[in-house]
C-alpha cells in the first residue's frame, strides 16, 4: 500500500475498526517500503466533515510490478 498523500484526516482501518496507518505516517514510508497487510477487509476511513481527494496504491505481493515506482503527474 502506498499514497503520495499527507492527511491525518484519512486512516485505513480493519474489520473490527482497528486503526491500521494514517494517511500521514503511509505518506513517511518510503516507496521501496510498502506496508503489507495480511488478506483481509480494510476500509479507509475519513474524519474530515469535507470530501478530501486521495490516491491509493494497492498491489499484490506477487504481481509483475511489486515493489515498482509509482509515477504521479498531477
């Protein structure tokens, strides 16, 4: 999981509404070191009262572009 965006109003949970990360400590990981999560249902979850825009990355562990840059040209 990767996100080129800083926010603390957004944080990814589980099932049982366990915090997980923050969008701003996903944001301090470097890219060549995702977070894995286990399989399982995660959500993300928005405390800001306003519609925020983000972008998440989620790939599989296996998959031909693991642990590949992600460009943003935005």
């Amino acid at each position: 999981v990767y996100t080129p965006t800083s926010t603390d109003y957004l944080k990814i949970i589980d099932q049982n509404d366990k915090l997980i990360t923050t969008f701003t400590d996903l944001f301090k990981v470097p890219v060549k070191t995702p977070l894995e999560l286990q399989a399982g249902n995660y959500f993300v979850n928005s405390m800001s009262a306003g519609n925020l825009d983000f972008m998440l990355y989620v790939v599989q562990k296996d998959a031909d572009n693991y642990n590949s840059l992600v460009y943003n040209n935005l």
